[in-house]
C-alpha cells in the first residue's frame, strides 16, 4: 500500500509541480515560493489546511496540503 502523503510542522514546502500546471503558473512566482509549516488544521478527513510562513513572499498563509510539495528530490516538487 503507498504510503499516504502528510506534511509535519518544520517541513520546508512549496506548491507541487501538478497543483502548478493545473493552474497554469508552472513560471510564476508561485513557483519559486518556497516556506516552512508552522501548522496543520484538520478540517475533514481529507482536507487538511496548511500554514505557512513563506519567508516573506506575498502568497496565501493556508494552503490545502495536496498542493503542496516536501521541498527536494521527489515527484511533487520535481517532475
């Protein structure tokens, strides 16, 4: 069984590559935000709202975590 994908608080993170082109902004400054978890808010079973501090890029604070992307070598940051 694959492993289900879960973001911590400390995780760095930035928006997934398929979130990107979904939404057309693959070159975006979207695409270079990159932050750190500072919490997670279980709104559903399957619906958990992120927080992120981004380093002081204007992007939203709260993010669905099936957006987002563990920062490094793995399919959703990098395809």
């Amino acid at each position: 069984m694959p492993k289900t994908f879960t973001l911590d608080i400390g995780d760095k993170v930035a928006y997934s590559v398929d979130f990107l082109r979904n939404i057309g902004q693959s070159h975006s400054a979207m695409a270079r935000g990159r932050g750190t978890v500072i919490d997670r808010t279980a709104l559903t079973s399957d619906f958990i709202l992120i927080t992120i501090d981004w380093n002081g890029a204007k992007l939203p604070p709260k993010v669905n975590e099936q957006n987002l992307a563990k920062v490094g070598s793995n399919t959703r940051f990098c395809a």
